[in-house]
C-alpha cells in the first residue's frame, strides 16, 4: 500500500502538469499503469512512449499540441534520452511500433526523474509568473549553419553553389526582422518603465516598491484577476502534490530497486538461454546479421573512450610521480615557508578563477525588472540594511550591464576583423591562380 501511495503522489504531480495552451496529456496515469510495466505487460507500452514525449516536448520545445504518428514520438524520445546521456542500449533497440519494452520504459522515466529532475524542471518552467522577467545570457555560443528540415541543401550530399544575390536577400530579411524586433523591444522597455514609475509606492512588498505590468494588468481587469486565481489555485494543488510526492519518493526508488532487479535477471536468463543454443555452425551465418550502424559506432567509440580512459589514467599517475619529486627538490632548495607560500598563492589565484567562473554562469537565464531610482547612494554603517539595499547589492544595474555589452561588442568588433582578414589573404591566394580576373572591394559604409 505504501507504494501504490508513492505511485499515485506521482500520477497526480504528471496529470496536473499542463502545456502553455493549458492542455493536459491524453494518457490515463495511474499506478496501475506502473504495475504493469513493472512486469513487461505490452499493453501499457504505447501509453509509456506517449507520456515521454509529453514530458519531453515540454521541457525542450514547450509544443506539446502537435500530433504526431507514435513511430515519430518514439524516435523523438530515443534521440532526446540519447542527449541526456542514458546509457542502457536495450531501450535504443525497442521496437518502433511500440509494441515491446515498457519495463525499459518506466527505468528510462526513472532515470530522467534523477538526472534531469524533470519534474523540477516542468514545476519551473510553467509556473506563474508576476513579475517583468528578461532573459539574460553572456555566455559565448559558436554558431554553426546548419540546413532547414525539408530544404535542397539538406536533401543534396553534394555541396551548394549559392546564389550571391539569393544570400543578399536573406541577409536584408533579418535585418529587417531584426530591427523590428529592436524596436519592439524599445517600445517594451518604455512602457515597463512608465508603469514602474507611476506605481511607485503602490506595492507592499519589501523587496520591489512598484508594480509589475501583470499585476497593473490585474488591477484594471476584474475578469483577469478572477482567472488568475483559478490558475494560482490550480498551481497551489500542483506545489502539494510535489511535496506530497518528494515525502513518499524513497519508496518508489526502493520499488525500482526491485524493477532493475527483475530486468537484470530476464537479461541474464536470455543471455544463458542464448549461450547454450549457439552451435557451431550458427557463427557462421553471423555476417547474415547486420548490426545497426548507431551502435556499432557507439561501440566503437566506447572501446576508444575506455583506452583513453586508461592512457589518461596512466599519465596522471607518472605527473603525479613527477608533481612528488618537484615537491621534494622544492622542499631542499626553498623551504618550507617557500613552498607553503606558494600554496596559498595558488590557492587564492584558484579560488578568484572560480569566484569568477560563478559571477560568469549567474549571468544567464531569466532576471527580474525592477526601477531604482539613486541607487548608488551607500547605505549607513550605523543601520543594518534592509531588504531593499541588500537586493540593491547583489543585484546588477543597467549601467553595468551596458558596459559589459558595450566590452564584448569591441571583442566581437576585434574578432570580426580578423576574420575579414583572414578571408582577404584567402581571397588573395585565390586571385593569383586566377587571370585576366579583377576583384573590385565593395565599398565600406
């Protein structure tokens, strides 16, 4: 009974779960359905594979409305469980007519549960928001072209002599696009900054003495903030099944403890039962059977990773020799108030590489909008801060954030030049071969 509890705190946290039309899966969830798997039953296998590729559309692509034949939602599902690095090849070998495997199923469900914590991820990525919200990311991206679905380039192995007046065209397209998108942007930006101003005062929070563009929103449309209830309501449901859940969670990982024991033991009854029907003659007829080339590519590549592995391993070991031997020779000539001197100054530089490394990944992902008005006055040291000044000191000004823009704008500037140049000389040792050819530079503007 205890985990048929577990189970059911699980099956309501998943049909709660709803995509940003408000449309919830078309898959009855139950324990049931959980029991069955457990024991290989096929008849829950293609409510299995429908269920994975719910929950994996909304995390990745948030498009779950699409209708898609389940040979489509199957090999969506094996290529992003590929992604995330699950290694059990049996899954990968299902059938695509979702006829076999729900027991590999239900342990690749579990299996994201821990590794992704998928239903972390789709509590946060679709609750409710009232606060004005704006990505931020700093990170570098090396962007690489790569054809449409369905377009000539991506339907041709052999390479594409474009069009130069072809590429012009979609170079003014996004250009365009891209202007339109600034200047929506701006007009954004100019109304939040309006509602923040003639708010001021009205919110009662302490952290944030405005109101959001929501929350106005809310105040002039009645109707609105009756439907905003219902959904803070029916998120409010959603947040206590998910405690309700993570209190009964150690008894489900216990039952898929016996799960992956009754998978490991089919697995090892077919493979004695394979073993003592081999004959001899039975080697012979195995060029008839064709290996799928994902997996003799992954096996491969394995066999490669693990002779890596061990020649990484092999060279730790002799720079760890080595590493000793400089410690000993440094502790005859230095000292030992040199060598711990020079500890600590690598221990500092270290720690300041990775306080770096840290301010580096805080800066991406969604940051909260808010107006603040003398902002660089320093609080008294006689006073403790309020909450207010302490969100003032962590947080990150627009100024800043304009001079960082405006610092990796002059790197990209600088890196966009010396790609010019590089594809001058290229251009130029082109041109040599070439005769009676003459290359006029388009004019700069």
């Amino acid at each position: 009974m205890k985990i048929k509890e577990a189970i059911a705190a699980l099956c309501k946290v998943l049909v709660g779960i709803r995509g940003r039309d408000g449309a919830a899966i078309a898959v009855n969830i139950s324990p049931e359905m959980f029991r069955k798997a457990k024991f290989n039953r096929n008849e829950v296998t293609t409510e299995f594979w429908k269920l994975l590729h719910w929950l994996l559309k909304l995390v990745n692509e948030d498009k779950p409305s699409e209708v898609l034949e389940l040979a489509d939602q199957i090999k969506y599902v094996k290529a992003v469980v590929c992604y995330y690095g699950y290694g059990f090849m049996d899954f990968y070998q299902l059938p695509m007519d979702g006829s076999l495997g729900s027991r590999d199923l239900i342990l690749a469900f579990s299996w994201l549960l821990q590794r992704i914590h998928l239903l972390e991820q789709l509590l946060n990525l679709h609750r409710l928001q009232v606060e004005d919200v704006a990505s931020l990311c700093m990170c570098k991206q090396t962007l690489s072209f790569r054809p449409m679905e369905g377009s000539d380039l991506q339907e041709s192995s052999h390479p594409v002599e474009m069009d130069v007046r072809y590429l012009q065209s979609l170079h003014g397209k996004l250009r365009f696009r891209r202007r339109n998108l600034y200047s929506a942007q701006q007009e954004r930006c100019s109304a939040l900054y309006k509602i923040h101003l003639y708010t001021k005062g009205c919110s009662s929070s302490q952290s944030f003495d405005h109101l959001s563009a929501t929350e106005a929103r809310l105040i002039q449309d009645h109707q609105q903030c009756t439907e905003f209830v219902q959904l803070l309501e029916h998120e409010n449901i959603q947040l206590e099944a998910y405690l309700e859940w993570k209190r009964l969670e150690p008894i489900y990982w216990q039952w898929m403890e016996s799960v992956l024991s009754a998978k490991l033991q089919d697995t090892q009854e077919v493979l004695n039962l394979n073993f003592t029907a081999v004959t001899a003659p039975s080697f012979n007829r195995r060029e008839n059977c064709k290996e799928p080339d994902a997996f003799r590519k992954t096996n491969k590549l394995y066999a490669e990773l693990l002779k890596l592995q061990s020649e990484i391993q092999d060279r730790r070991l002799v720079k760890n020799e080595r590493i000793k031997e400089q410690e000993r020779s440094m502790g005859d000539h230095l000292g030992w108030h040199e060598a711990v001197f020079l500890t600590c100054n690598l221990e500092q530089k270290l720690a300041a590489v990775q306080a770096r490394m840290s301010q580096e990944r805080r800066r991406h992902g969604q940051v909260r909008l808010a107006l603040r008005i003398n902002s660089t006055l320093t609080p008294s040291r006689s006073k403790p801060p309020t909450a207010q000044q302490h969100i003032s000191s962590v947080s990150l000004t627009a100024t800043e954030m304009i001079s960082q823009l405006e610092a990796e704008a002059i790197l990209l500037k600088k890196e966009l030049q010396e790609l010019q140049q590089l594809s001058k000389e290229a251009l130029g040792e082109i041109l040599e071969h070439l005769d009676g050819v003459i290359c006029i530079p388009p004019t700069p503007r």
